[in-house]
C-alpha cells in the first residue's frame, strides 16, 4: 500500500511491478540479473478521487501514456529492492506534483521611469554615433 496523502491511498493490486534487465554498463552479472523495475499504474482503473485523476489525464508528462497509464523505470541503484522504493517515491511525486495548482502569471509593465531612461539612453547613443567623423580617402 503507497500513502500519497493523509486521506489518499493506492492498494497493492493498483499497481503493477515487473523485474527487467537494467541497461548500461556494468560488471559481469549485468546480463543475469534483473534489478531494474518496471512500474506500470492505470489511472483510470485506479481507486484515486476524480479530482486527482482529471489533473494526472490532463497533464502533459511523458510518462503518462495516452492510454492513462503512468509507466517509470527505474534502475539507478544496483538492487531491486532500492529501484522499487524510488519507482514508488517517483510515482507518490507524479501523483502529488498533479495537486498543485500553479499561480497564474500576471504580465508586469515596465516603469515609467525605466522606460524613460532606456529612451534617453538610447537618443545619447544615438548622438554619439552620428557625430562621429567619417574616414575619407
């Protein structure tokens, strides 16, 4: 059972885990072994509340499939029961990180007294370079 919040929580039957062969470099059992996890987490068919599950269908995060399956792989750490714990905690931040609501951006304006030192500054260059002789040969 994965805790996600104090009042949400997905069951062991939610979510599907399969042992892989990791890839990259490694020593001489890196053919033999599977340490690398494969999670794979419907949405749809998952007991999470409508809310949650609107935000991670409307999100745009490649790990969800069109399908609303969220798919991690995880392989960082050499055994199988440490890629399983980070497959988990990726899948708890997915789901968490879909709950927060962004602030919107409000457009700033520039100062009136900013704008008035760029024109200045500008008109200055502007004399500089005009007054400036011109080579004849």
């Amino acid at each position: 059972m994965l805790e996600i919040s104090n009042n949400v929580s997905l069951a062991d039957w939610e979510i599907e885990l399969s042992a892989i062969l990791s890839m990259g470099n490694g020593g001489q059992r890196v053919n033999k072994v599977a340490t690398a996890i494969h999670l794979r987490f419907d949405i749809n068919r998952s007991s999470l509340p409508a809310v949650y599950k609107e935000r991670l269908l409307a999100s745009k995060d490649s790990r969800i499939s069109k399908d609303g399956v969220i798919i991690i792989k995880a392989q960082s750490f050499r055994t199988q029961e440490m890629n399983k714990e980070d497959a988990f905690k990726r899948l708890k931040e997915l789901v968490t990180g879909a709950m927060i609501v962004q602030k919107k951006r409000r457009p700033t304006k520039p100062t009136k007294g900013s704008v008035q030192r760029r024109l200045t500054t500008k008109a200055n260059k502007k004399t500089v370079k005009q007054t400036r002789q011109k080579v004849k040969f």
